[in-house]
C-alpha cells in the first residue's frame, strides 16, 4: 500500500532496482535467520515487497513502451 505509489514520485528505473534488492535482501535475511521467531519478520518483508514489486512489474513496462506499440 505505500511502496506502489512510488511510482508516480520517483524514477521508475531507480525505483524498480529498490524494488529488487529490498526482497533479495528479504530473502538473504530469511535464509541467515537463526530461529522461528528470528524468521517471522523477514518473511512477512518477503510477502509485502514481493507483493508491491509484482504490481510494479506490470506497470514499468506499460508505461516505458513506445506509444505506437500501444495495444490501446
């Protein structure tokens, strides 16, 4: 719910690598983390940015396409 509206206010390329390295980060935590409740954050960051970060992707190339591509 906040990171998807980034995209109007920041550059999409930047924001698109963010939006990459915050869940691999995410998942370099859960795979470091040393016990059940150690895991329990990492993993709730793995669903929500990997949640934003889908919506992102749809929307990245949609609005980087040449307008005559359009589909529209």
């Amino acid at each position: 719910m906040l990171l998807v509206p980034l995209g109007d206010l920041l550059p999409r390329r930047r924001l698109m690598l963010l939006q990459l390295a915050a869940p691999s980060a995410a998942l370099i935590a859960v795979c470091l983390a040393a016990g059940a409740a150690m895991l329990m954050a990492p993993m709730l960051a793995v669903g929500m940015l990997g949640t934003a970060m889908t919506q992102g992707l749809i929307a990245y190339p949609a609005s980087a396409a040449d307008p005559a591509r359009s589909a529209c």
